[in-house]
C-alpha cells in the first residue's frame, strides 16, 4: 500500500517541466496549425480564412525556391559532414599519438556559435583582405568571390558548415567504432584483406546504427541552418543562400504575415518528418538486404 | 614490409597534421586578428602577427558599445537557465525511471511525441504565448519557455533506467522520505548525465540565436550573438571591435567545456547512440 507522499511525490516532481512544456511547447505545437488557417498580424485578432494560406503557398515561387535551394545545400553538406567527420574519426582510431589533443582541436570548432562563425569566414573569406583569397594568389590562382557571387556562395556556406560541424559527428563516429569487435579485423587480416577491404566489409555495415543517427541528425540540422547564414551573407548575394528558416523569420516578423509563416512552418516540419522517416527505411532496407 | 609500415605512419601524421591546421588556423587567424591595428586587418598582403599587438580593439568593445550590457545579459540567461534546465528535466526524468503512477506512460508519450518538434518550426505560436505571458523583451523570456527540454527528460530516464532501484527500497526500510531518498540518495548517483545537460544547455543558451531573436527587441537586452549579428548587419562593418567581441564571446563556452570535458565526450555520445 502506497502513502499519500508516494501516490503525490512523482506529480509534484514533473510539475514544473510539465507546466512549462505544456505552456511553451505542447501548446504552441498544436497551436502553429490553428494558426496557419488564419489570416494574423501578430498584433490584430487572428481571422479564419480556411486553406488560403496554403492555397497561396503553393502558387509562392519563392518559397519553393528557397525550398530547392535548402535541399541542395542539404545535398552537398550533409554527404560532406559525414565523410569528414567518419574520416576524423578513423585518424583517431588509429595508434597516432596525441589523440585526445587532436580530437579537441577538431572539436573546437563546434563550441564556437554559428553566428561568429558566420563572422569568422567572412572576415577570412573577404575579397579585399581576406586570408583565404591572398593565399590563392600566392600558389598561383585568381581571387575567388566567395560570398559575393551567387554561383559561389551556397557552396562556400556549406563548405563552411562541414567545417563547423564535422567534429560533432566525429565524437559519435569515435563511440561507433569503438563497439566495434577487433576480432573481426583479425580474422580478416588473415584472410588477406586490406585496409580498404575491411573498411568496406567490416566497418561501414557494422557502423549502420551510427551513420544513421549522424545522417538524421546533420540533416535536421543543416535544414534548419539560418544564424550562419545571417552573419556570413545576410541571406545573399541576390537570396541565394537564403533557405527556408530564414524565410519563415522574414515573413513571420519582418512582414508579419503570421499566419501564412505558419503555414510554411508545416512545410518545414513535414520536410523534417519525411527525410527522417525516409533515412530510416533507406537504412532498414539496406540491413535486410545484406541478412 | 617495415618501410611501407613506416611510410604509412608518416602519411598518417601528415594528414592529422594538416586536419589540425584546417580546424584550428581559422579560429588562430581571428585571434590574432583582434590584437591588430586597423590598417593592418585591412593590409595586403595580410599578416598573421600584429606588428604592434594591443588590446585597444577590446578597450573599444567594452567602453563604446554596451558590450558589457550583452555579457551580462548573456551570462545571467545562460547560467540561470542553465540551473533551471538541469534541476527540473532530472526530476522529471528521475520520476518517469523510477517511479509507476496514473497517467505515466500518457504524459511520457506525450513529452517524446515534441521531441522532434525544433524551435524553428513552432516559433509562430511561441512568439504569441510569449507575447501573452509578458515575457517579450524580457529576459526571463528567454530562460523560462526552453527550460523544458524533452531531449533532457529523455536523457536523465535512460540514464536512470540503468541504475538499480534497490538502493530506493533499502532507504525507504530505512524510513526515508520520498524526497530525500532523491536528493541524497539518487541525485548524486546522476552526477554524470547532470553534467552533459549542464554543458549542452549552457553552450546552447550561450550561443543561441534564433531564440532571442525573436524574443528581445531591445537593444539594452541583446544577448551576445544578438549584438553581433546586428553589428555585422550594419552598412560598414566595425571589423576591430566585432573580431575582439566574437573573441570574448568564444572564452565561456570553452571554459565550460574543458571543465565538463570528461563527462561530454563519454556521456553525450552514449546517450545520443542510446537516443
């Protein structure tokens, strides 16, 4: 028989994340899709207009450009993230010295928040008296403008992300391999595989839980990448680097059309559901495949 | 067969080498660049030393902006939210592991169905609670409404669900309360995933843009990354004091990390795979 203390206690311990998750996250969840069907200010009372905010979307080419624009960055960031960060930590699977050092310094960049990071580059990426560009020159190449030319600068913003957050992939990388059974490489070795042999056969299956969890989780990421961007272009030149979270910023709380913001906020999220829903069959169909 | 092993050591060491060079001569090159003078962070060809290094351009950021305003608005949501995020996701995170009560399985289910749910896709009906609490522009704002964390409740159940409850039955013989038998039996016991919700939640409040963003409107509020990002959107970028800013700006985080160091690498990763 339990007492009034043990009945009461568990309730009295969750109130407080609960009164706050319930105000400031439950509610708000469900209160993003009542809000897309209506026409609101922010300021005014919100008015029912049905599906016209979706309507309108649809036909929004600049919307779904910034869509397409995200899916590439995606494309090329994420691939990115993941060799860099699987290689890092292979390097640091090894007998080198001095791992724990290294490990910090490709971590480093991680700690450092995306908007001076944004600042960071841009500093380094200057036409006029950046580093990287008087660097070119010296081996022989012409400046390049990174930030300034629309044909660059979703490449160098990506470029710019792997470097940022590969060494957050890497640490879990690190913890996969090593649930890794070196015996399978023993065995391997005296079959006669090489290096590159073991990987493929060994390492990369046995890796699968790890690389889609990384796949997962840069690729939220990188979707919802717009403090970056905010400091290292402001969205440009001419909106090729602005992607979709900053669009939802601008339409919410620049042009405050809230209520059509919200609307794009659900595409948003089914982006996010879908990709995730899809890595996770890609992956399932893969391990099927090889049993 | 020894040469091609030596080889390949010395090809190894020849790529961490050049990693580290990547990873680390960008964040070198800014710090260095803050101890320069104006006309050396424009000159060309530039250089990685000062030739006369000072901390004027810190002497700047901090007496002519209100820099100092930011640091300390930054530091007081960082480290009260901090508190705040760790205490009450660890008792209800503790409560889900350990304890069976009507509706607990519901109210689980409930807090994991959000834990997909990004700020970025939810800051609409926010900014309209937010407004209806009175919390915009204010920086209990930013503190309170994140301080719930499913991604924390998580965390501290799984960490609790590997720990045996029969110490909780021999304290309870014991006639210890409920409540004591978690603070001094059960809490020092989470000590390590405490202290990966410390470290997340510190560097992500201290770094945070979004939130403030759209929560603090006022300049005599900005956090940090607000100043900065608003600076950098300026029509001529003050390049001395903005590197010198963004060079203070790193230092807490990284302090907080070599501190908790230990506990992140193990602990965070554990619980991510676990995730």
């Amino acid at each position: 028989m339990k007492t009034w203390e043990q009945r009461l206690f568990p309730y009295l311990m969750l109130l407080p994340m609960l009164l706050i998750f319930t105000v400031f996250l439950f509610y708000p969840a469900v209160n993003g899709l009542w809000t897309s069907f209506h026409k609101w200010d922010g300021v005014n009372p919100a008015k029912f207009i049905g599906w016209e905010n979706y309507v309108n979307l649809f036909q929004d080419t600049a919307f779904w450009k910034s869509v397409g624009r995200t899916l590439l960055f995606t494309l090329i960031s994420v691939p990115g993230i993941y060799i860099l960060g699987l290689a890092l930590a292979l390097l640091l699977t090894t007998s080198i010295k001095g791992r724990s050092v290294y490990r910090a310094v490709f971590y480093l960049p991680c700690l450092i928040s995306s908007i001076v990071v944004g600042l960071a580059w841009r500093f380094l990426l200057s036409e006029d008296f950046g580093v990287v560009n008087y660097l070119l020159t010296i081996m022989g190449g012409k400046p390049v403008r990174w930030l300034t030319d629309p044909r660059n600068a979703l490449v160098a913003v990506a470029m710019i992300s792997i470097w940022s957050m590969a060494g957050y992939y890497m640490v879990m990388f690190i913890s996969g391999l090593q649930t890794i059974d070196t015996e399978y490489y023993d065995a391997a070795s005296i079959d006669g595989a090489n290096g590159w042999q073991r990987f493929l056969h060994i390492t990369l299956p046995l890796l699968r839980p790890t690389s889609l969890l990384v796949l997962v989780l840069s690729t939220v990421a990188i979707i919802k990448t717009y403090p970056l961007v905010v400091a290292l272009t402001g969205g440009g030149p001419a909106g090729a680097t602005k992607f979709i979270v900053h669009i939802i910023q601008e339409t919410g709380f620049e042009k405050y059309k809230m209520g059509y913001a919200s609307a794009m906020t659900m595409v948003l999220f089914f982006l996010l559901m879908i990709l995730t829903l899809l890595q996770f069959k890609f992956s399932r169909g893969g391990k099927t495949n090889e049993n | 067969m020894k040469t091609k092993k030596v080889v390949g050591r010395i090809f190894l060491y020849l790529l961490v080498v050049l990693a580290c060079f990547a990873f680390l001569m960008p964040i070198l090159w800014i710090v260095f660049s803050s101890f320069k003078t104006q006309s050396e962070l424009f000159a060309w060809p530039p250089k990685l030393f000062s030739m006369s290094p000072s901390f004027d351009n810190y002497r700047l950021a901090f007496s002519s902006g209100d820099f100092g305003a930011y640091f300390f608005n930054t530091s007081f949501v960082a480290i009260v939210a901090t508190v705040i995020t760790v205490v009450i996701n660890t008792m209800a995170g503790y409560v889900f592991a350990k304890y069976r009560f009507k509706g607990d399985r519901f109210l689980f289910m409930m807090v994991l169905a959000t834990l997909m749910i990004p700020l970025e896709v939810i800051m609409i009906p926010i900014f309209k609670v937010i407004v209806a609490t009175h919390l915009y522009n204010n920086l209990w704002g930013l503190i309170i409404p994140a301080a719930a964390s499913p991604t924390a409740v998580f965390l501290v159940r799984q960490y609790y669900l590997s720990i045996s409850s029969s110490i909780m039955e021999s304290a309870r013989i014991d006639g210890a309360s409920e409540w004591r038998i978690f603070t001094s039996v059960m809490l020092p016991i989470g000590k390590p995933v405490m202290a990966v919700l410390t470290i997340i939640s510190f560097m992500w409040r201290w770094n945070d843009y979004l939130w403030p963003k759209i929560i603090i409107n006022n300049k005599q509020k900005f956090t940090i990354q607000l100043a900065l990002a608003n600076f950098s959107g300026e029509y001529s970028v003050d390049w001395n004091s903005l590197l010198a800013m963004s060079v203070v700006s790193m230092l807490p985080v990284i302090v907080v990390f070599l501190i908790f160091q230990k506990h992140i690498v193990g602990g965070m990763t554990t619980g991510a795979v676990k995730g």
